[in-house]
C-alpha cells in the first residue's frame, strides 16, 4: 500500500461542482423542452379528433363533486390531462377557462389540418 506524499495530493485538482451542476441543469431545461414539445405537438393534437366531447369532459369533470364511476374513467382521465396541460388560473372563472381551452383546441386543430 503506497501512500501518496504531500506534493501528490497538492497536485490533484480541486472539486469543481460546476463540473456536476452545469450537465444537472442542461439535463433538467431538455427534459423540460421535451415536454413542452411533446405537450404541443402529440398530447393536445389528440383532441383535434373531437375536441368537443373533451371540452364537455372536461366541464363536467370540473362541475363532479362526486366520484367518478367506472364507466366514466376514461373520460374522466383525458380531460384531466387538458386540465394538466393548461390549467385554469386562479382568476379566470370556469367559462372563461373553457371558451380559452375552446379557442385553443381550434387554432390547434386547424394549424394541424393546414400542414
């Protein structure tokens, strides 16, 4: 076992967190824009198929106080992620909320028919 004289060890670099926290952060902003893509181009153009039974999923998801049935879950689940995607704020009430996801979904809808 050889033990490493006082010139050795002075002669090894510092630790340089920057080395550890730069790659944590870069890694952090592309899975953040990889979500935000994916949110715009695969997750919100699945409504364009019928964005108005998702928005009326969506208003009586927000109207339920109740649980939700079975039968009823699917839905449930896919106006939940609309919900997820763009939630309401906390001053915007809820047919104003819905009229917004409503113009969303068809300026959405229609820039995907255009291409």
């Amino acid at each position: 076992m050889s033990l490493k004289t006082e010139a050795q060890q002075s002669a090894e670099p510092a630790f340089n967190p920057l080395k550890v926290i730069i790659p944590v952060l870069l890694s952090l902003l592309a899975v953040s824009l990889m979500a935000q893509w994916y949110a715009a181009n695969v997750s919100v153009p699945r409504y364009c198929q019928d964005p108005q039974q998702a928005l009326l999923n969506l208003h009586k998801l927000l109207d339920q106080n109740s649980t939700i049935e079975p039968a009823q879950r699917r839905a449930s689940m896919i106006a939940a992620k609309l919900l997820y995607l763009h939630p309401r704020t906390e001053d915007e009430s809820q047919s104003d909320y819905l009229q917004r996801l409503r113009y969303l979904l068809l300026n959405q809808c229609s820039e995907q028919l255009a291409s």
